[in-house]
C-alpha cells in the first residue's frame, strides 16, 4: 500500500517521534526515534513506553491532569544524547487519546555550547593571568625606579653639599 505523505514525512523527520496510548501502549515510531535510542524496529509496537524509559512523567501528566503540552531538555548519558522534548496530547475522545512526543536531537549544538563556555574561561583565566603578571612586572618597576630615583637624590645630595663646601 502506497504512503500518504504523512508517513512519508514521518519517516524522514530526522527528529524521534513516538505517539502512545492512554495506558502508555506504544502506537507508532519513526526511524530517527530507533536511531536515537538504539532501538530495533521488531516488537516496540504495542509495547509500554516505560520498558524503554526511566520518566514517563510527561506522559502521565498529560493523560492525569490534562496538560495539553509539555516542553522541556532532557540528557540521556547512556545514549550519549541530549534532546529538546515536547509532549502532547492528540486531539481525540477520552477512550481514543492519544499522546505524542518529539524529540529533537541537540547533542551537537549543547556539545558545541560547553566547549564554548569552557574556552571563554579558559581566555578569562588566562587574561586573569596576564593581568596578574603585568601588575608584579609594574610593582617591580616601581620598586627599582624608586630604589635608583633615592641614589639619584643621595648622589645629588652630596653633589650639593660639595658644591656648598668650596663656595
């Protein structure tokens, strides 16, 4: 049977996409979800959202207290992924709910963003450094021109005083 263009955009989205029941059952997936998670395609169908998933949470809101969206980031350390996620409740009678989740892929960019972070303090560490160095460099001047502007005052204090002498 040919695909409408629903499913077909549904599997070439690369974001995961799960839609479930009112009892957590898992109705449909997409591939970029199967990718994401490391799952086969055999037997998810059908299968409860909690056996893949530690926090169903954003589920169960949505069926319990009638939350019509929920967005939120999430890390998922063992799939060494981090997702922008957004839940909602489908549109349907009480016995036909339906509630579907996205998950946007933003490993890279959050990757990208600490490595940021870490190399502005990295040049803030480093200025901190520099700045440090020259202020010592400075003190260290100061003293050494103090110390020869005294001989400079002695030497021409005596210089004066000799001077006065043979007047």
């Amino acid at each position: 049977m040919p695909k409408n263009i629903w499913e077909t955009l549904w599997d070439y989205d690369p974001n995961g996409l799960v839609v479930v029941d009112k009892e957590l059952k898992i109705k449909v997936i997409n591939p970029a979800f199967l990718k994401m998670f490391y799952l086969e395609n055999e037997d998810i169908i059908g299968r409860f959202i909690f056996e893949f998933f530690d926090d169903v949470s954003d589920f169960e809101d949505i069926i319990k207290d009638n939350k019509k969206v929920i967005k939120h980031m999430k890390e998922y350390p063992s799939y060494n992924l981090i997702t922008s996620e957004i839940a909602f409740a489908i549109d349907g009678n009480d016995e036909e709910m339906l509630i579907a989740k996205i998950f946007h892929d933003i490993s890279e960019y959050e990757k990208k963003d600490k490595e940021l972070r870490e190399l502005k303090f990295k040049i803030i560490d480093e200025v901190q450094k520099i700045v440090d160095k020259q202020m010592k460099t400075g003190q260290e001047i100061a003293s050494i021109l103090g110390e020869t502007t005294a001989e400079t005052k002695a030497s021409l204090m005596k210089l004066l005083s000799i001077i006065k002498k043979e007047n």
